[in-house]
C-alpha cells in the first residue's frame, strides 16, 4: 500500500532509525541490533547481513526522490504498538514516531489492547485501512526459520505482508530441504529480502537479565529470555 509500495520508503524508513541511541537507554545495554527476524542460533540466520546504519540525510533524500516520482510520501500512517508487548514498548515506539518524523513521515502512534492488535497482525488484512506499520516480536529463540519465515513472509503466509516469487521459492526450497541446503536457502531469502524486499525495519535482539551467584558461570544471551539451556551453565 503507497507509500510503503515502493522501495525508496521503505529503505528510508531503516535509515531514519538511531538504534545506537536507543541501546542502554529505552533498552537493555546489552541487546544487538538485529539484522533480520531471526537470531544467531535459529537455522538459517544469515551472518552476512549488516544492521541497518543510521543516516537521516540519506533517508530525506529517498523521500524527496519518491516524492518527486509522485509517491504519497506525505499520507499519514499509523504505527500500531500492543500495550505491554515489551518493557517500555511506548517509549520504544514514541522514539520510532520522532525519528520517523525528523525524516519527513507523517506517523500517528495507536497504542492498543492484544486482542484488537492481533486484527492488524493476522490475515485477512482490512482492504480499506490506511498506511501502516506493526510494531511485533518474533518468538523463535532457537531451532529453525521454517518457524518465523513461513507465516510471516511467503505469500500466503497468515502474517505476511509481501508477495514475492523468489521469497516464496526460497522458502519453499528451505522448506523441502534437510542440512546445508535447507540452512543456505533460508539464508538467501534473507540476504534478499534485506537488499531487494525490505519488508520490515528490524531493531534489536532482546536479552534476558537475570541474578548469577558468584560460584556460578553463566552469561545471558538473547535465548536467555524464553530458556536456559543447562549446558551453558557451570560452577565454579
């Protein structure tokens, strides 16, 4: 949907985002800027991706370009956010909202309840809604992108928000698929859709905190959140 139907808005849209500011501020000093919607232990996560630097000037200049094109950079779109989804999931949003509009989209924030969220989230999308953008996390800590790839970006995924033939056959290829063939398809359709797609501005990998006794060894990481695998665990 104009203006999130071409590219150039898209790609601002990342560029308009200063993750670094937010790291140890709204959000935990240790999360990572994510650079897809998997992470680091999920089969398929591609460690060829860059995260998304912060250049508003480039931003401005997408903008003014497609602008210019004739694309309705100037609608107003809404940036629908789930009340307590994450801790300081407002301000997280809120910030999102600012920097945004330092750029030149027109953002209005609508901070709901779940069951009214997951209407926006969940196909059949509403034909007559306008431009917007779904603030949402992905669960799968761990395991295979078969998980969050499927249903949130083949086309008939029930999340999905694109219809992209390369995506589809790539996930469908991992999909079929068994060890490096299945892991490297995933990877592709990542490495693609970052490039060439850009269907999401992806922020961080959350992390877990939790209390460590001091004869015990163990770090959290970004799978510390939903398990602790006693592997990682070791006495000292």
């Amino acid at each position: 949907m104009a203006p999130f139907d071409d590219i150039r808005v898209r790609r601002a849209a990342n560029l308009a985002i200063d993750r670094d500011a937010m790291v140890g501020t709204i959000f935990h000093k240790d999360v990572q800027k994510a650079t897809q919607m998997i992470i680091p232990s999920v089969n398929g996560w591609s460690p060829d991706i860059e995260p998304w630097p912060y250049d508003p000037e480039e931003a401005k200049r997408l903008l003014a370009e497609a602008k210019a094109a004739g694309v309705p950079v100037d609608a107003e779109i809404v940036l629908y956010g789930r009340n307590g989804q994450w801790p300081n999931v407002t301000e997280t949003l809120e910030a999102v909202q600012a920097m945004l509009g330092e750029v030149g989209f027109n953002v209005r924030l609508q901070m709901m309840e779940p069951s009214v969220w997951l209407g926006h989230l969940l196909k059949p999308f509403d034909e007559e809604t306008q431009p917007n953008m779904l603030a949402s996390m992905s669960d799968n800590t761990q395991g295979d992108a078969v998980f969050t790839i499927g249903p949130k970006f083949r086309s008939t995924g029930n999340q999905a928000t694109i219809e992209d033939p390369l995506v589809d056959a790539l996930i469908d290829l991992g999909t079929r698929s068994t060890g490096t063939l299945r892991r490297n398809a995933f990877r592709l359709a990542y490495e693609y859709m970052q490039k060439d797609v850009i269907p999401t501005v992806d922020l961080f990998y959350m992390v877990g905190t939790v209390r460590v006794a001091a004869n015990v060894d163990f770090t959290p990481d970004v799978q510390t959140t939903n398990e602790i695998k006693l592997r990682t665990i070791s006495f000292r």
